[in-house]
C-alpha cells in the first residue's frame, strides 16, 4: 500500500481550501509612554538643573541648558519620553538627588497623549 502525504493546501473534504490552515496573531499594543518634567521654582539654582539635565538625561551641556532656560521661561519643560518604569525611575532619581541636596526642584510624569 502507497501513502500519499497530506499537503497543506489539501483539505480532506476534497474542497482545496488553504485558508483554513492560516492562524490569525492578535496585534501586540505597544505599551504607553511617559513625558516626565521638569518643574520650574524660584529656589533651584540653574546650574543645579543643567548638572540634572546632563546626569539622568544624558544631554549635552548646551542641550541641557537650553532645556533649563526652557524650564526657567516657560515654567516646565518635557525632558524625556519613556516607557512606565523607566519614567518613574528618573523622576525618583531626580527628586531624591534634588532632595538630597536641598533643593526644592520638582519632577513629574504623565502619559503622552
């Protein structure tokens, strides 16, 4: 006796139908992200927010002060875009750094639109 192979586009209802064979993926939602800011105060010194700026952001020091005049002018300024934990992580940062220096400079997240 001679086995012949089943292919994939052979339906054993003797119909030729490949569609049957094709799963459907859900689309993956890629996950939010996060603006964090940066607060403006009349107590916080601007070097301190450009030394900020260049330290958990990773800008230049132009970059950086560019941002905190921004800050400074405007009263906030977005200084990154981040994933949840990762924009948490550095408004912890910031704020215990500030804190830890005694300054009252503030750092907030909220979920880009």
């Amino acid at each position: 006796m001679l086995l012949q192979p089943l292919m994939m586009t052979d339906n054993p209802d003797g119909g030729d139908d490949a569609s049957t064979l094709l799963k459907t993926r859900p689309k993956t939602k890629r996950p939010p992200l996060y603006k964090v800011l940066l607060l403006n105060d009349d107590y916080t010194p601007m070097e301190f927010v450009v030394h900020v700026l260049e330290r958990f952001f990773g800008m230049t020091h132009a970059e950086a002060f560019e941002v905190m005049l921004t800050v400074h002018k405007k009263g906030v300024a977005v200084v990154g875009v981040f994933s949840h934990e990762i924009a948490e992580t550095k408004v912890g940062q910031v704020m215990d750094f500030a804190r830890r220096h005694q300054h009252p400079l503030q750092c907030t997240m909220e979920k880009e639109d």
